[in-house]
C-alpha cells in the first residue's frame, strides 16, 4: 500500500472515532503501525505528581506492564519531567529529553522497558495545562531501533489529526448509540455545532450555535452560509469546506482561531470535522452535509508546575530532573540508581539546587515544590 493511501485510511478511522470512542484502540493500531512502532497510547500525565493514566491505547503493551507503569514506574520514568518543555505537535524521543545512554542505565529502563523488548518512545502533546498534560506516544521495539527522522516525519503527518479528534471529543463527548443521528446528537451539546455543505451553507446548528450566530461576534449567516468577521477566517473556512466537499479527510487540521469583534481579547475556535466517511457520512442525517464545525472558547495554555520551577530558579534540565527525583524517590544513592547517573553527578546537580532555590535541605526541597502544585490538582 502506498504511504498516501495508507495515511489517508488512518486520518479516515481517527476521526471516526469522535462519534464513537470504542474505534480508538483499532484507530490507534493502525497508527502505530504507520509511525512504526510496537504499541501508542493517548494518556495523561501530571509531572508534578507522577501519575498518570492511559485513556486510550492499542493493546501493544501487555496488560500487567500496563498496570505496572501507573502503579510503579511512572515516578521513575526520567523522561517525564523534561517532556514539560516539549512543544504542541513536535515529537519528542527519549534522546531529546535526556542522555541515552544514560537512559539505558536508569531503573526505568532495565526494569520495565528492556524486559519487553522497548528501546525509545515518541510523543506529541495534546493540550498542556498547569495540572495535567494529555499526549499521544508510540513504543518502538528493539527491531524498529530507536526514533530517527522517518518516525518524526511520520509522527508530524499524524499529529494533527490525532489532537484535532482528541479536542473535538473532549468538547462534544458523544456517546455511542446515544443517539440516531449527528444532529439529533448535536441539540443536545452545550458546544456550538454547525453543520454545512461544501460552499458553506448551513445545513443544520444547534440549540448553542444558534446563539453564537444571532448574536454575530464571532460567527454568523450571510445569505445563509457560514462566515466570519474577518475577512480572512471567512476564507479559511471556505478552503476547508471546500477541501472537505471533495473527501479530504485531512481538511482543516488545526483550529480555526475565531477573533470575537465585541471583545479583541476573547478568542474563539473552530474545529472541522470533515464527514468524508462512511461512519460519519451515515451519521449526517442530511448526506449533502460536508463537515461538522466545533466551536468553543479557546483554552488558555499554561505552564506545568516543572516549567515554572525551572524559570522561576533558572534551573538547567538536569537539575531540574535531579529535583524532581529528590522528591519523588528521596536520597542521593536512590535518585543516582533512578536517574542512571553517579551518585557524585547527582551530588553536584543537588549543590546547585540548593544555591539556587536558596534552601539547604531535601526537606524545604519537598516543600518548595508543593508550592507550586495546584491546589485544585486531582
């Protein structure tokens, strides 16, 4: 199978998934097996607190490993806290994040990833927040090797698609059989949703989305179509319709930013989920209907709590990492054992914490940290 051909039925079983959430593990095994790897998984993860849940995966990880991650390994794992830093869609491989071989010499490693075989992981955020981060990942196998350029090529092909799905379900969170059709699913959400033809034409809005077009600030019906204030959303959406008119499943991948003319500070945005496919095409009450347009009001992104430690004292990665470690797994011997580094190495690293954050114990160490967790954490 060509890669387009065999991309094009991957994105096409992604945003299946939005109207039904049990087409998530065989949407991800197909994903996996266009990056290349062993197992993927969407998850969440709080570094601050080391814990973590697998929301969705393949079944490429056993299920007892499974278990044991979120059990054991999670506070372990040495990769966690520098995967703060990583960008929005930008895949980030073990080796961008810490030492490899390093990474080979921590407990992490020799206890649960090299029992199985694994040997790097990749992943793309989803949505930062201060509490919790939502990723995707892919596991490679010793006969994959470790992450090179192929697999970050592949990883950015599907990243969009992938956040693009997982913000729409967040939003909508349709339930299978929940009702018999898109629209009659549609009245009951609380989100904005629009369904249109290929030159726009609303075909069909909700109870939500009929607000947002009376009052006209962000979106609103000119001679019946869907359009905006600004001039050049209005063209971006007429593209993205357009695209989806002729079966392209990837139109629209990223949100649409949606300015609000009654406030310059309030945005907006638009998420297209092209109805291409035959799920979703059965799902449109109305077949002439091209895409289904999400609104909601934007989220402010902000920053995890290892992010603001580190700017707030000017800490480098590996301190930060040796931080984390302190208070997560306690003293010099257990963090060098962790970490897969000298107990002197973590020594030197403490010395400059310490100098820093202007503290001279582990104990002010765990209480300097606690600070900057969110109350409201769960």
């Amino acid at each position: 199978m060509q890669e387009s051909e065999q991309l094009s039925q991957v994105i096409a079983e992604i945003y299946d998934t939005v109207l039904d959430r049990s087409l998530w593990p065989a949407a991800l095994k197909k994903t996996t097996s266009f990056v290349q790897g062993q197992a993927s998984a969407i998850y969440w993860n709080d570094a601050a607190n080391t814990s973590g849940d697998a929301v969705f995966d393949d079944g490429g990880i056993a299920p007892e490993y499974r278990q044991l991650y979120f059990d054991k390994y999670v506070s372990l794992n040495p990769t966690l806290t520098p995967r703060c830093f990583t960008a929005i869609e930008e895949p980030a491989a073990t080796a961008d994040l810490v030492p490899y071989d390093e990474f080979l010499k921590t407990r992490f490693y020799r206890e649960w990833a090299k029992p199985q075989g694994l040997v790097d992981f990749v992943s793309i955020f989803l949505e930062k927040a201060a509490a919790k981060a939502a990723m995707f990942g892919v596991f490679r196998h010793e006969r994959h090797g470790v992450v090179d350029q192929e697999t970050r090529r592949r990883m950015r092909l599907i990243a969009p698609h992938i956040r693009r799905a997982a913000m729409i379900s967040k939003v909508v969170n349709l339930k299978q059989n929940e009702a018999a059709s898109l629209t009659e699913a549609m009245d009951g959400l609380r989100a904005g949703v629009i369904l249109v033809d290929g030159d726009g034409k609303i075909l069909h809005a909700n109870v939500a989305a009929h607000a947002i077009l009376d009052e006209g600030c962000i979106l609103r019906a000119a001679a019946g179509r869907l359009v905006s204030g600004d001039a050049r959303t209005s063209a971006e959406l007429r593209a993205i319709f357009a695209s989806a008119a002729q079966g392209d499943s990837a139109a629209g991948a990223r949100g649409v930013p949606l300015p609000s003319a009654a406030d310059p500070a309030e945005t907006y945005v638009a998420h297209v989920l092209p109805l291409a496919s035959g799920k979703r095409r059965r799902a449109a009450s109305d077949n002439v209907a091209v895409a289904a347009v999400f609104i909601h009001k934007a989220a402010i992104a902000t920053s995890s709590p290892p992010e603001i430690v580190a700017q707030t004292f000017k800490l480098t990665m590996a301190e930060l990492r040796v931080l984390f470690a302190i208070v997560e797994v306690g003293g010099v011997p257990e963090v060098a054992d962790v970490l897969g580094i000298a107990p002197t190495t973590v020594r030197t690293h403490l010395s400059r914490v310490y100098e820093k954050t202007r503290v001279s114990r582990q104990a002010d160490l765990v209480k300097l940290v606690a600070g900057f967790v969110s109350p409201l954490s769960v």
